[in-house]
C-alpha cells in the first residue's frame, strides 16, 4: 500500500509541473519560412553591396533574378496537392497535437512502467539492509582471526628463511602455497613466481606443478593447464597423495571448457574403476578415494582439499601406527608417509617417517637429503643445527662430501661447537661451488671471516 501511495505521489507531481507544458502552444517554423529568411538576408546583402559600389548593376540584377528563382521553386516544393487542399493543414495539426502531448505522456508512462515492473520482479517487501555495519561488526570484521595471524608469520618464517637460501624449492613451493591460501586460493603472481624458481631447481616438484597449472585455469588457459596436470599425473606414482585432488581438477576443468584430456595427451591411463578404488588398501598405499568423493573434491576449495589430503595422510600414518614397526615391508610405506608430509610442509612427522624407514633399512643418498630438508626446516633461525639434524646431515656429506645443504648447516653447528677451522674449510667449499652472481655468497663470505 505505501509503495502505491508513493507512486500516486509522484505521478502527481509530474503532473502538476507538466501543466505549463501541455498549456503552451509548440510553434514550429516550416521549411518555406526557413528557407525564405535565408534567401531575404541574400537580398538585404546585394543591395548593399550594389549601394556601395562593390558590386555592378548587371551583376547583382542576375543575382536578384537568381534568388527569386530559388524563392519560386521552394514554395512550389512546399504547396499542398491542388487535390487536399485541407491535407496540408491537418498534418501541421497532428504534428502540434504530438508534439505537446508526446512529452507529457512518456512522462508519465515511464514511472509507471518502471513501478509496474518493479511490483512484479521485485522484492518491494524485503527489509533494508543499513549499509553502516555496527561498531561490533565492523570491529570483527576488521581485526585478524589467529587464523589469518598464524598464516601471516608462517608467510614471514619462510621469507627469513629463503633470504637464507633463496634457492632453497620446498620453501619457495612452500611459500607459494601459503601465499595462494592467503589469497582465497587464487594464485597470485608472487606465488607464481615462487613456484617457477622451485621449478627450476626441482623439475618434478608436484605442488609447483599443480598449482602453475592452478594458475593457467584461472588465467583462462585451460588446454595449457590440462597439459601441465596431464604430464603431473602420468609421471606420479600410483599412490602418491596429492593424485585424487589432481584427477578431480583435471576431471573439473576438463568438463568447464569442454575438452577431452586424451586429446591432450592420448595415452592417458584411465583412473582405476570405482570398485578397486572403494576397495580397502593395507598400510602399504595411500588410501584412496572413490570416483564419487573424487567428484565431491572438484568442489571444494583449495583450502578444503588441502584439509581432504591431510585427512588421507593421517589415516595412513594412523594404520603405520597401530601395526609393527620394524617389518621391512612397512619401509616403503613409512617413505611414502615421510614424502607426503614433506610435500604438506609437516617437518617435524616427516622426519619421524624418516627415520622409521631408516630403522628398517638405511636411506640412500636422494632419500638422505630429502630428510635432511625436514631436518633443517625446523631450526630456528640464526640458531645451530640440533644433535638429530646433524647426524643426518654428517651421513649425507658422507654421501655427497660437495653437498651444499650439509656444508652449510655442519658449518654453523662446528660454529656453534666452537671448531671454526672447519666451520671456515666446510664453508669455502661451498663458496666455491656457488656460482658468481649467487644471492648467498655476500653472507657466506662474511660468515668465513668470522670463522676465521
């Protein structure tokens, strides 16, 4: 009721002020009217050109013969037929009569059509929603959950780190994925960036890989995204982890642009039927999902699916847990649950797989140096490696006495243990095998005099 009072309301003050519009007689000038004041003022010119001498007798009778010529042929032009010789007059007529009503009545029609069609589409019951929030809201709204804080520092604690090892790739991959959650799961180009540096020191990194092709989906280029993850999943295990939230991006993009994977890459191998996927796994395999929970998976967020694959990881590391620990067919299974918590950035379980896989069978020089990078990431920084890190860490230079994480880190514990000799000899080997344009020689140089 109050919205049509409303609208009666304002059609009425529309009318009231086209009043003097529809009172007042719109007078038009014709076309003859036009033309004769035009052909006037060229006569009115000749004659004072003539009476000032800047324009011959003959000249400008020619002039005033050719003017009056014009004026016969526009009035012939605008003469009524000889048959209507009322025609004329009644179109002059219609035409006054639309011209002050036409004005008027679009007037009024728009507000009412615009009224008509808000009563039908529109909400005109729907409470208001105030756009000043209240102080409490807005506060809440303003000020960081610990989440956001805790995501903030997690951020800051891998930047001191990489201004450490700039090419370290777990941290720059790392940092990348935390700078993707802190963006709703877009991927910003700093988080780019970090990926394409992991890349180039880890080639078969699979969160850089995922999460560059992440990147071309939400860019628009869905085929080079498809490819990127195509190539992924053809060369990760079967029982890798993060393979049930590749197959369901693959699966999802694929249906979003209308492109069939094989005719991307045409030997794909089909994911297993959902009978052997729903089927129990022994400790030894990553438990993994149905091609229903695969489907449920493509909706979730980045976050979410994050929080699906820890829950899978867990769920293995809970069978390892209940079972023996020492049976050599368990060490495969503890490497599978030590990678998958390194490439989640779970140091600290990571390492503990590790070495329940080396109580079983000692590591080999690639698996030494992937523990010895969960080792690592959980010292502090500026503080010396602990007991535990460096014992992995001395194996590996044993391994690989030109290894530049165990040089730099048994540096700083033979620092810390006072041996500065070979702190300084640990330290120049790694000097010289940086290359000259090297981020980390300035602090590596300054640390060998300080040893020194």
């Amino acid at each position: 009721m109050l919205d049509f009072l409303l609208a009666l309301f304002t059609a009425a003050t529309v009318g009231v002020l086209l009043v003097p519009l529809l009172r007042r007689r719109v007078d038009g000038t014709g076309r003859l009217d036009s033309e004769l004041a035009i052909y006037r003022d060229q006569l009115a010119e000749i004659e004072r050109e003539r009476a000032a001498g800047t324009l011959a007798e003959p000249d400008a009778a020619s002039a005033r013969i050719e003017i009056e010529r014009r004026i016969l042929a526009a009035a012939e032009r605008d003469a009524p037929p000889l048959s209507s010789p009322t025609a004329a007059a009644s179109a002059r007529q219609s035409e006054d009569t639309l011209h002050r009503l036409l004005p008027p009545a679009l007037c009024l029609l728009i507000p009412a059509l615009a009224l008509g069609l808000y009563l039908r589409i529109g909400a005109p019951g729907l409470p208001s929603a105030p756009f000043v929030r209240s102080a409490a809201n807005a506060a809440a709204s303003a000020a960081p959950t610990d989440e956001t804080r805790a995501l903030a520092q997690h951020i800051a604690d891998i930047r001191e780190r990489l201004a450490k090892t700039p090419d370290d790739p777990m941290l720059l991959s790392t940092l990348g994925e935390l700078l993707t959650i802190q963006a709703d799961g877009i991927v910003p180009q700093p988080a780019v960036d970090a990926f394409t540096r992991a890349l180039t020191k880890q080639p078969d990194d699979a969160r850089a890989l995922f999460y560059l092709g992440l990147h071309e989906a939400q860019a628009g280029d869905t085929r080079a995204a498809l490819a990127r993850w195509l190539d992924l999943e053809a060369r990760s295990p079967a029982d890798a982890p993060w393979l049930p939230t590749l197959r369901a991006e693959i699966a999802r993009a694929a249906q979003a642009a209308n492109i069939d994977p094989l005719s991307i890459k045409p030997d794909r191998k089909p994911p297993a039927p959902p009978a052997q996927q729903a089927a129990p796994q022994t400790p030894n395999g990553m438990p993994q999902p149905s091609e229903e929970q695969q489907r449920a998976m493509a909706g979730l967020s980045p976050e979410q699916r994050q929080q699906a694959i820890r829950g899978m990881v867990d769920g293995l590391a809970a069978k390892l847990a209940d079972g023996p620990h020492d049976r050599p067919e368990d060490r495969d299974a503890w490497l599978r649950l030590a990678n998958a918590r390194r490439v989640l950035g779970d140091t600290r379980p990571a390492a503990e797989a590790y070495a329940k896989a080396d109580a079983i069978a000692p590591l080999d020089a690639d698996r030494l140096k992937d523990w010895a990078e969960t080792e690592v990431r959980q010292i502090a920084p500026g503080s010396p490696p602990p007991p535990a890190a460096v014992a992995v860490l001395e194996r590996l230079e044993k391994a690989e006495p030109n290894n530049a994480l165990a040089l730099f880190y048994l540096g700083a514990a033979s620092l810390a243990n006072g041996d500065k000799p070979a702190a300084a000899r640990r330290w120049k080997t790694l000097l010289g095998l940086l290359p000259p344009d090297a981020p980390i020689r300035a602090m590596l140089e300054s640390k060998i005099k300080e040893a020194e």
